[in-house]
C-alpha cells in the first residue's frame, strides 16, 4: 500500500488488480498501522464518503475507502447478492495483504460487513455498523420503492437525492444536509465516475433480496460492534439498529436526536469521537449489550 495521505480530500486514487478485476481505493492516515476498511452506500463511490469522518478516523488509524466490484472507479458487474459483494470486499482486503482490519459499514456497507465478518470472521477485529440492519429487518424491503420516489422528486426540486434520504426535514436537518453536500464538494480532482444504472439496479436487487432472507444469527457474532444511526431513520428505520445492539453480543448503540439516515454525518464529531474510542480498544467488552440512546 502506498501514496497514504493525512486528508481524505487530497488522498490518491489507487489501483489494485485482483484476478480479472480493478479495485479503487484511497488511504488516509500514514501515522498509523492500524487498518480499517469502509464500505459504502447503495450508489455511493469513494467520492462520497464525508471528508470529516475519514479524515477523523485517520487521526488514529489507516483508514481504506474502496469501491467494489462494479461501482465508481472499479471494474467489473456489480453483484446482485450481499453475499457475492462480501466476497468480493474479502478478497480486496487480502489482496492489500492485511491480516487483521475494522471494518465500517454505512447502510448497505453495514448489510456487505455482516456478512463479511460471518464469512471470515478471523479477518475481523471491530466493527461499525451505521444506519444499517440485519437480514429480513423491519422496512428495509421498502428501500427500492422510496429511493425511486425520492430520485423523482430529487429531479423534480433539483435537490441531491440524499438531502431527502439521508436527513430529515426540520429546519436543522435541512442545514444539516447543506453542509454534509458541501463537504462532499471539498475534493476537485481524481474523481471516479459516479454510479451506472445498471450497477444500482443491481445494488436494489441484492437489498431486496437481503431484505427477504432468513435473519441470521447474530448471536454468533461475538466481535465488539459500534451500532450508530439517527433516530429518524426513513430507509433502514432505526428500530434494525435497536435491533442489532439487541441480538449481538458485545454491542453498543448511539442514536442521534433530530436525525436520519445520515445520522453519523450530522453528528459526526461525537460519531468520530465515540469511534476513537472504541477503536482503540483491546479488551473484550463486557458480554451484555451497552445500549446508550444517545442525545446530543
């Protein structure tokens, strides 16, 4: 791994072959060797991971953005199945050579990790879930509908499709979603292409299957989970993410007041903080779940 950078925004855009496929990523934070591995949004890239987030987590660990197979500056067909893209995310990390990574997913990233940590469960250390839930979760085979009725109206009022999806629509939400936007803009150059059709309609695909399945047991997952979200959340309601701090052995939760899907975004500081923390821990925690509803 090289060409590692201290600011997301100005991080390069690199390249690594695996098989017949290209993967994108960036890294961020070379005063740290400690690896964590985010994954993405349905029809998010590298591009649109917030710079705050990556930036703050890269104060103490080596922070990888990547897109996988079929998404933004990689090659390949993106996979109808979470699984397939688990997989594939496994695949990637080995191919960096790391023995041993955190893993962050964001909404259909936190839906990629589960399965990733189920699949290889030794590559594993920690792990972030946010605005995420588990497999057959409550409202989640909902996503394809409203994000079709919220790309319309995204159309219609010229707005980012995110300001609706991802925020809620009080006045401090809507500043809310401003700023995140904003920061999105911060990088001008080294830019991967945004999303195809056919790539998110494959991404829609493997939600509603995801959707659909058996739940899981996660019970069998006994690695320390972080579980964040906004307590209004319109695409995976927030109740998947009680739901997971519930099941899962050794979990916390931090719900964010006045927020939605991109709870961690409008409160990044205190997700970026509450992150460190957990991160930087070696211990086992305790084997009850913690549950903070957290009001700030």
């Amino acid at each position: 791994m090289t060409a590692e950078s201290m600011s997301y925004a100005n991080s390069k855009t690199q390249i690594i072959k695996v098989d017949d496929l290209e993967y994108a990523y960036r890294i961020t934070g070379r005063h740290s060797t400690r690896p964590i591995v985010l994954f993405n949004h349905l029809a998010g890239t590298i591009d649109d991971w917030d710079p705050r987030i990556v930036d703050g987590l890269a104060a103490e660990n080596k922070v990888i953005t990547f897109d996988n197979q079929g998404v933004g500056g990689s090659s390949g067909i993106t996979p109808t199945s979470v699984g397939e893209m688990a997989e594939d995310g496994i695949k990637f990390v080995h191919a960096l050579g790391l023995e041993k990574v955190d893993l962050l997913g964001f909404s259909l990233g936190g839906a990629v990790v589960q399965y990733v940590v189920q699949n290889a469960p030794d590559l594993v250390r920690r792990l972030i879930l946010a605005g995420t839930g588990p497999a057959g979760g409550i409202g989640i085979d909902q996503i394809p509908k409203l994000a079709y009725q919220m790309q319309l109206r995204s159309l219609l009022t010229f707005t980012d499709i995110r300001a609706y999806l991802f925020f809620t629509r009080t006045e401090n939400g809507k500043s809310e979603a401003r700023k995140f936007l904003g920061r999105l803009k911060e990088r001008k150059s080294d830019l991967v292409d945004k999303v195809s059709i056919s790539a998110f309609r494959n991404q829609l695909k493997a939600i509603s299957a995801f959707a659909t399945e058996e739940p899981s047991s996660l019970s069998e997952i006994r690695h320390p989970t972080f579980v964040a979200n906004g307590e209004s959340d319109i695409m995976v309601p927030s109740v998947n993410s009680a739901h997971l701090a519930i099941e899962l052995p050794n979990a916390e939760l931090a719900l964010y007041r006045d927020a939605g899907h991109g709870g961690v975004f409008q409160y990044h500081k205190d997700f970026v903080s509450r992150s460190l923390k957990f991160l930087s821990k070696d211990e086992a925690p305790s084997a009850l779940p913690e549950i903070e509803r957290r009001m700030t």
